[in-house]
C-alpha cells in the first residue's frame, strides 16, 4: 500500500471516530433542523455515510437521501456502513462531486454539507451548484467542526494554543493563505458571496468529562493527540515545549492528561443554516 493510501485510510477513520463523538450531540440537533418529515435532501460529501444514516432517520420513513462524495474509498466506506441497516433502501450513495451536481435543477428538499466546504478552495461555486439543486424555500445547511476551538488540554493554555497555531502552520502548506481554520470562520461570507442572504448560525457544545467512554478517548487520542497534534507539528517547538507536549498527549506517557480523574473537553460544532 503507497504511503498516501495509508493516509487516506487514516483520514477515513478518523472522520468516522469524529462523527460517532459527536453523535449523540448532532443526531438531537438534527431533529431540530427544517428537515420535513417525507422531504428529499441531499448529503453533498457524505464522508463514511454516518449523516446519511441520521438524516434519514430524521426525516422518516417517506423520506430520501442521495448522498455523494468524490473519494471512491469512501463511498466504499459508506455503502458498507450503510447496508443492512432498516434506512438502507432510502439512501442513494455514489461517487458525485459538490462542485458538478449529476441532478436536476430543484431535485432536494434541502442540501446538508458536514466538514467539507472548508476543504473546497471553489467554495463559493460549490455552494451555488448546491443552491442550483434545491426547491425554492427549501434549506442549505452547512456544518463545521471547530469553528471556536475546541478544549482539549484544559489548564494547559499556552500549551494548547502553541499546537493549534502549528496546526494553522501546517495547514497552510496545502491550502496556501488561509488556513482550515480561517476558511471555517469565513462559512457566513461564503454564503452570502453564494447570493444567500437568509442565515442563522448556531453552535452546540459537546462535552465529556472523566471517566471517558471508548470512543471519547479514541476520537482524542488517535484524531486529535496522535495525528493533528502528532509527529508532523514538531518542526514548530522547541525540545522543551515538545516534552511537554508528549507528557500530556502520548497514550503511554505516565502524565497522559485523558487518564486523570479529573480530564474533561468542550468540542464546538457551529450551524450555519440558510434559505434558498
């Protein structure tokens, strides 16, 4: 297997372990979204197919979903999850692009975005070709992790924002002027560069404490300590700071902050929710 395969293999779990932390958290928001029992929506980069599954589950048993994404590795990912689960025969998933839209004008109900407009650099287009597909009235709900900062070294400030300035940094050895970052909290602008002017924007706290359950702990340590905050941030510290850093972060440091008694983290995940 070549070294970007295993990367993106990396990536796909990693987004899977995300989207079940946050699951109990966003499958209550989601039953608080304008998403019509018996409606038709589109999942527009729909990742492992963990949203689909949700968001049909949301909508009810009249209701249909196409979900699209451009990796074929993760539409693999997404027909297995999928399939054998009582919302499979109302889920349609392929291999689509957010950019090219293989529907009609005014096909959906609504349109669902979760994780990707940040990763498009065509941002503005894509969202126009997603405005394109839906009914007049109908909603373009954009969803992104992280907007604010997350809390994951609570009591470690300077600590933690050293590593996610870094990852700013890093992050901008792909995307060039803005980071990730900066491109979610540009989500409103984007928008409304997109013609859209009827916006709401809301966030929502997902919090733990200790004891953490399973999949807390994976999600923390192999997505965030392991890989965003790993081995590729250490160009930017110091021995000094990067010592610390693996005392708090490393699965088998015997300061390892996830096993204190007393660890607790505030994740934010923020809404923007427009009409077409």
């Amino acid at each position: 297997m070549t070294e970007p395969q295993q990367q993106a293999m990396q990536t796909d779990s990693v987004l899977e372990l995300m989207n079940r932390f946050q699951e109990p958290e966003m499958r209550a928001e989601l039953a608080e979204l304008p998403l019509p029992a018996g409606s038709r929506g589109l999942d527009a980069g729909c990742g492992v197919g963990l949203y689909a599954l949700w968001l049909a589950d949301a909508i009810g048993p009249d209701g249909r979903i196409v979900a699209i994404d451009p990796s074929p590795e993760r539409i693999a990912d997404a027909q297995q999850i999928i399939k054998n689960t009582p919302e499979a025969d109302r889920i349609t998933v392929r291999q689509g692009d957010a950019t090219a839209i293989d529907e009609p004008d005014q096909s959906f109900d609504w349109v669902w975005c979760s994780d990707v407009l940040h990763h498009i650099d065509t941002a503005v287009a894509a969202l126009r070709e997603c405005v394109r597909v839906v009914c007049p009235g109908g909603a373009m709900i954009i969803k992104e992790s992280q907007v604010l900062q997350a809390l994951l070294l609570p009591g470690h400030l300077d600590l933690e924002r050293q590593l996610q300035q870094a990852d700013v940094e890093f992050q901008k050895q792909e995307t060039g002027e803005r980071s990730f970052q900066e491109r979610r909290q540009r989500t409103y602008e984007t928008l409304r560069e997109a013609g859209l002017r009827e916006i709401s924007v809301r966030t929502l706290l997902v919090q733990r404490q200790a004891p953490l359950d399973a999949m807390t702990r994976r999600y923390i340590q192999n997505g965030i300590f392991d890989r965003t905050w790993g081995p590729r941030l250490r160009p930017w510290f110091g021995d000094a700071a990067w010592e610390r850093r693996s005392s708090l972060c490393e699965a088998d440091s015997p300061q390892s902050i996830l096993a204190r008694p007393d660890y607790y983290c505030i994740y934010p995940v923020t809404l923007f929710i427009a009409r077409v």
